[in-house]
C-alpha cells in the first residue's frame, strides 16, 4: 500500500488482462467486495470546515479496504476550475496502489481529438479507466482503448430517467443500447474495453450480459438514485458470479455530514459491500 | 472591445436570444463572416519557442474582425492538467467582449452531475456555449439549457468516418441523428439550443435544417476534415442564408509554424471567410 501507483502497476500481458482488471480483481478478492465508492464531492454537502481533497483522501483512506474500485466524477472537481483538476489529480493519486481509479467523464469526440483526451486521462491524471460516450463510432474510441493496459467503460444503458428516449429506440427490433453493446464486444479486442450499465433496468442488464459475457460492467444508481440491489446485482454477474463494479456515491460520501463522516461513510460502505455480497449468494 | 465580457453580456428577453446568438449574430454581421476559428492547441505544431497560451491570444487577437465566433476543445488543454485549465479560463477570457467563445467539450451526465458540468462551463469558465452529447437524454441536458443566456450545441451528426456507426441506424425507417434532431426542436423553448452537423455529409445536413429550420448549426469538418465547403454550407444554412457557424480549427491555428503564424493564420481565416461568403451567394 506504500508504493506508487505506477510502481504498483500490473504488467499485462498482450491480449490478457488490463492493468485496471488486474487491480480490480485483486482487489475484490482482497476486500470480499464488488462496491465501488463515486467519490463527487459537492461543496453543498461537505462536512462544515473540510475541503475537497482532505475530504476525499479520509473517505478513501477509510473505505479503500471495503472496494474493488474507486470513481471521481469530473464534473465536480471542474466546477472548481484548475484548482479542482488540480484536486482530481491529487485524488487519483491518493487511492492504494492496490485500489483502481476510474475516472467518469464520459469523454469522446473525433480520433485527433480523443487522443488528446486520452493523454489526459492515463497520463495527466493516471487513471486506471475512464468511461466513454460511444455516440461518435470506433474512431472515437479508438485512441482511449489504445492504452492496452487501462480499461474504457462505454455508456450502454444508463440509470437516468431521459435514458430511454434515445438508448431504448428500436433498430431492426432490438434497442440502440444493445446495438452499443455488440460493438463494444467487438472492440474489446485488449480485454480492455467494459459497459456501463445502470441498475434500474435489470431486465436489460441481463440481456446485455447474455451479449457481453466477458466484459466488466460499472453498474451505477445504486444508492441514491434508489435501484433494486439484489435484481441489479444478479442480472449483472458474470457466468462466474463477479464482473462488476456496483457504484454507490452519496450513500457512502455524505453518510454523515459531521465529525464522524469517516466512520459513517466506512459504515455505509460496509453494509453496501456486504449487501452486495448477500444478492450474490441469493 | 475593451469592456469585459460579462459586461458587454447582451441581454436577453425570455423566449429570445441567448446570449450566445446575440453575440454570433452582431459578430457575423460585423464581420460578414460565418467563419468559427476551432483553438485546439497541440504542443507539437505550436511554433517554435511559442507557449500555448500567447499562441492563441495572438491568433485571436489576429483573426478577431474575420469570425463569428471562436471554439476552444477541452481536450487540448486538459492533456497539460490544471494547467491547461488555467489556459483554457485564460483563452476564453482573452476573446474581445463582442466575439463569442464556444467550448466545444461534448459533456453530458445524468441531471445530477450535467449541473456540475454547467457550473464548469457556463461559471467558472464563462463560456457563452458549449457542445453536448445526446446520449443520456433530457435529464442531461437540462442544467446545461437551464442557462437561457448561454447556448448549447448537441451532438447530432458529426463529421468522423465513425458516425455512421449509430448515428445512422435506422429507428422507425429515419436515421438515429434524425430522431436527435427532432428532440433537440423540443428542447429549444428557451431558444438556446443548436447542432452540431458535420461538413462531411451535405444531405444529411439539408434534410436537418428541414426539420429544424431556426437552430444554429456548427459545422465542423471544413479545412483538415476535408468536407467540401460549398456543398456543406449551402445545405445547413437557415432561410435566411445564415444560422451557421462553420469551424476551421488547424487549416487556420497552424497555417505556418514560423515567425508568421498570426499573419498566416489572419490570412487563412480570410481565405475561409470570403469562401464561405461565396458559397452563400453562389
């Protein structure tokens, strides 16, 4: 746990296992644990008197043995500017070697154009995994899954409301969303390449996973946006009862908004770790 | 010129234009160009001895009477961390009050988290627009349109050899980028809503001006993406022979890497501008 990030890094065999899978898994093998913490920090919801970063380094110092992964959105730290990039960076640099930081920006444009988003995320931040909007095509995904050793999650089937209007739209009678999915399949020619996948659709999740066998899924709206865990969670797994990151932000970040917010959130991601383990075995 | 942007901010009637189009509109007619200068600064073609960031208040300052707008990429400014950030608020803040500045950022995430993304854009960076994906749905665009003085540009049919790959699937016997079209038409109550429809496809760029004939379309794809200039603009131009914003990003930036790149760079856009002039009239 004391050695770099970098230094730390899984060697990955050509056409194996990503750096991000190598970390994930051992990760989970290590902590029993499928719970990934969305580490958003809201300045609206801190504990009165603690900035972001040293808000950030005590909840992921306190929950990292209870987490196959951890998730800073971009979106949070950006509303600060540089100084929050700033914060990201140092966030990302905070987690255990031994614990994988994906990143969520739902980046994508051109090719020239996500290459520059790449060196972004797997250089400037050192990020293990990113999620990534497949709108653009190939040539946007390209760039980002090049890095072999780093995993890219493509947006599938999301947990929102406003996701139906376009994913659920029929072509040749199946959704857009699995029409992603069966290219996403395609593309994971590193074993790099995994799904988003939302929790408050389980019908859906299982027939993406009958798709995707082999692909990991970041299953995020559990917790706050209120999915059914244990239908979330079965519909997801893989043929070897694993394959998943199960997202939970605000329930393990803002557990309590006092003194106690380390504990609270150790708590919380605790029960979520063993929650999740109980729908596995069920 | 010399006033700040926020200052010179043109108010805007409820139902009206935003300030993004007041803006576009004074500077097109201005101008008499539709020309967007695209600010992707790519460490490797900057000229020798230049920083970022002097290279692009000097184009700027060089090509400010010949455009409508200009459009810096995040992309390019985050590979250099929070000091591209940095950059990047600089570059936005270096734009003469009168000119509008376009962050071309394709950001979206459930409504939740697109507020922090709004915040980042509209806030901290104070851009007068920004360009969006579709795949999340309403609930992800909403924080952004909620800014009615600000504009935002979602993602419909981009100009990549990848686009096809979903935006042309066939959804009830209409291509997918259709279907985005007409719901970006609902989202425009507020009247800051536009497109993003790329050169290299001129059909599909009439049949989207038909079914939404008052949005304003940014073009890119013109000059390194090749699209053909004439045929581009002639079919995304609105009844009124305008309503477009056509973004040359490296055919200007980078049109010499020697001592004369703001002459150059002044040259190329001319070039571009009366080009385009042309077509419209042609």
């Amino acid at each position: 746990m004391t050695s770099s990030r970098t230094e730390s890094a899984a060697g990955t065999a050509a056409g194996a296992r990503s750096r991000f899978r190598a970390k994930y898994e051992a990760a989970a093998a290590r902590s029993g644990s499928l719970l990934c913490v969305g580490l958003d920090p809201d300045p609206a919801q801190l504990p009165p008197g603690i900035d972001c970063l040293t808000f950030l380094r005590t909840v992921i110092e306190a929950t990292a043995d209870l987490v196959c992964c951890f998730k800073p959105n971009a979106a949070f730290f950006e509303a600060d500017g540089a100084a929050g990039w700033e914060d990201l960076r140092a966030t990302i640099a905070a987690a255990p070697a031994d614990v994988p930081m994906l990143l969520d920006a739902k980046r994508g444009d051109v090719g020239h154009t996500s290459s520059f988003y790449a060196r972004a995320v797997f250089e400037t931040l050192d990020a293990d995994a990113v999620t990534v909007s497949p709108y653009l095509g190939s040539d946007g995904i390209e760039p980002l899954r090049a890095y072999a050793d780093r995993h890219s999650f493509v947006l599938c089937r999301t947990s929102n409301a406003g996701a139906r209007e376009f994913q659920d739209l029929l072509v040749d009678g199946r959704p857009l969303y699995e029409h992603v999915a069966v290219r996403a399949q395609a593309w994971n020619t590193r074993g790099n390449v995994g799904l988003v996948v939302g929790a408050t659709y389980p019908e859906e999740a299982a027939r993406i996973r009958l798709l995707c066998p082999e692909l990991l899924f970041l299953v995020p709206g559990v917790g706050a946006q209120q999915g059914d865990l244990q239908a979330a969670v079965r519909a997801a797994r893989d043929a070897h009862g694993g394959g998943v990151l199960v997202n939970a932000s605000r329930a393990v970040l803002y557990a309590s908004r006092g003194a106690d917010y380390a504990q609270a959130a150790r708590a919380a991601a605790r029960t979520l770790r063993d929650a999740i383990a109980a729908a596995l075995r069920a």
